[in-house]
C-alpha cells in the first residue's frame, strides 16, 4: 500500500506540473522533480503511520529552497520581517518566564 501511495502521488504531482507547463508555459525543471520526489516520500510516511517529527522541518526547508530559486522578488522581503521577529520573540518568552510576586 505504502508504495503505491508513493508511485501514485509522484505521478498525480508530476501530471499537475506537465498539465502547467503545457497550458501556462510554467518552466519546471530538477527541482520541481525533487518537490514531487519529497511529496511523494511525506505521503507514503503518513500512509505507513510513521510519525516523524522532522517532516515538518524537511518540508519547509523544500518549499524555502523553491521559493527562494523561482521567487526571489518576493521571498528575500519575506523571509527578512520572519527574521527580524525572531529577537522580538526571544524577548517576550525570557519575559514570560517572570512570575509574579506572591
């Protein structure tokens, strides 16, 4: 079951890429491939009941690495207001961590 998940999610998201190419003129190359590859591969892991708390970490590192080849435009502004708010969240869970007094 586990492999036909895998061999058939590679095909559906390999068919949707071709079908955007055809009509949208959408250019997919190695790294859609390599998207296709790593959706196949998460859906075939929920279908075996593997539960991995790293297909969360894998997973967006994938979609930051396409984002940031075919969407630099819009990727690099984004990914600096994420940046910036990370000292803002530091602060506030140090603050947080005062109990009140008594």
């Amino acid at each position: 079951m586990t492999v036909v998940v895998f061999i058939g999610t590679f095909l559906v998201a390999l068919t949707i890429g071709r079908l955007l190419k055809q009509r949208a003129g959408v250019r997919l190359g190695l790294l859609f491939r390599l998207f296709c590859l790593t959706l196949a591969f998460y859906a075939a892991i929920a279908v075996y009941g593997i539960h991995a708390d790293w297909r969360n970490h894998v997973g967006a590192a994938v979609i930051l690495l396409v984002l940031f080849i075919y969407q630099t435009a819009t990727t690099w502004p984004g990914l600096l207001i994420v940046i910036s708010g990370v000292p803002i969240y530091f602060l506030w869970k140090i603050l947080g961590k005062k109990s009140p007094p008594a």
